[in-house]
C-alpha cells in the first residue's frame, strides 16, 4: 500500500450531511499518520450546509492540531456553464483550500462542450486550486479539454474515493481511467481525496488505489505522497492570483 501524507477534501457537520467536528476529525487525521488535513465545506446549495459567513470566521481555529497541519476551506458549487463560483468573492482570501465541482442540485448538465466549458471556464479562474470529482458520466466531459487546461493553469484534478463507491454516479471507475491515463500522458499531478464524511473515513483511498493500480499510475505524480509538494503548489496558484 502507498504511503500518504495528506488528505484535502474531507467535511464536518458544518457541512450538514457529515458527522465529525473539526476537532475530531483532526484527531482521526493524526491518528492515522497524515500531515496535513483539508476540511473544506460545502456552500450554498447543499442542503444544510453552512451560511457563506461561516468561511469568513475560520481565522479563529487553530491550524495546527495533534501535531498535524490543519487547512481550513470550501468545495465551492460551479452553477452553469459560464463557470459561476457559488461563493461570493469576499470569502476566498479566508479559504487555505479552493475546491470547486458540480453538484447535480446546483448545476443543470448539458452537452459534453457545455460541461466542459463549465469545468474549463473554472479552472481559469485564478482562485481556484482544485477540481472535485470531474468523473460522472451523467456530466459528460471532454477529458482531452480538461487535463490540458489543469495543467495550462496549475489546477488539481481530483479522483475521488468516495464517487467510486457511489451508486448514483455513472461510469466512474472507467472515467477515472481516463483521467489518469491523460495525465501521465502530459505529465502532470492528481490529487486523491477520500471525501470523508466521518472520522473513519478520512485517508480511506481503497477504491481510488484500484484505479491507480489500473493504470500503472506513477506515484510521483500523485501529489499526496508528499505534503512539502502540496504547499508549494498551493503557494504558487496564490502568487499566481496576485498577478
């Protein structure tokens, strides 16, 4: 089994449909060995989520817990084709983490040049650091257009544990495939995320192993192998927004 020094995507009950606070779920982190933890919860449009001025406040937690590095952000709603972020721009200056995906409640699916035009249209925006499961075929993308643009403008794309596992997802392991095929094609990094909603779930990266064991996929460019890699992608993309 692969060694892992962090794991991005997780949530709290602040995202209303998880069931750990942030305290817990950095002692599981902890626990389990990681370096860093990303909690990053969801915005507006989920139900029971968190109010926007929730991420205007995360300045008061610490950001190092049981000896592991905490950060703190959102898995903000793309809402149409253009691109829309469904967090008000004021908010982000807080986030350590810009996630930003389609959820099927917030966003109509189109065409695949729609999709991907959306998808696209986000990773050009200079906030965001990172694309949540862009792996459900009932949101069909042009995988070509995307991976090229992640690495044109230094965006993660993330295969996701949790939308392995998943029933309402449509073709998933295959599309993972495909992602992860492109970028050891053009040589660039992925992000692995669990997804967890629960303690026990936060580093549970079975069902994306599968994957990764597919395709042979080089653990150099899977980027949670190494936590100093991680911050120095992140430290970029914010020099990158200031220019």
């Amino acid at each position: 089994m692969r060694k892992y020094e962090l794991d991005v995507h997780t949530h709290t009950i602040a995202s209303g449909h998880a069931y750990g606070t942030i305290t817990e779920m950095a002692k599981a982190a902890s626990e389990k060995g990681l370096k860093i933890l990303g909690i990053t919860e969801h915005t507006t449009g989920i139900p029971g989520t968190c109010d926007e001025f929730y991420f205007g406040n995360m300045v008061v937690v610490p950001r190092n817990m049981f000896g592991i590095e905490l950060m703190l952000g959102a898995e903000i709603n793309i809402l149409d084709y253009k691109g829309t972020l469904g967090l008000d721009e004021w908010y982000f200056k807080h986030l350590d983490i810009r996630i930003a995906g389609i959820h099927e409640m917030c966003y109509k699916s189109g065409t695949i040049a729609e999709n991907t035009q959306a998808i696209i249209n986000t990773i050009k925006n200079p906030v965001i650091d990172i694309i949540s499961h862009p792996d459900d075929g009932n949101c069909p993308l042009d995988y070509d257009e995307v991976v090229q643009a992640a690495k044109e403008y230094h965006v993660l794309l993330e295969i996701n544990n949790n939308s392995l596992r998943s029933s309402r997802r449509k073709n998933v392991f295959e599309n993972s495939v495909k992602i992860l095929e492109l970028c050891r094609q053009h040589n660039i990094p992925v992000l692995i995320s669990s997804d967890a909603h629960y303690m026990t779930d936060i580093a549970n990266f079975d069902n994306v192993e599968k994957v990764l064991e597919t395709v042979n996929f080089p653990e150099e460019l899977v980027i949670n192998n190494s936590a100093e890699k991680f911050r120095e992608f992140i430290k970029r993309n914010r020099e990158r927004e200031k220019i």
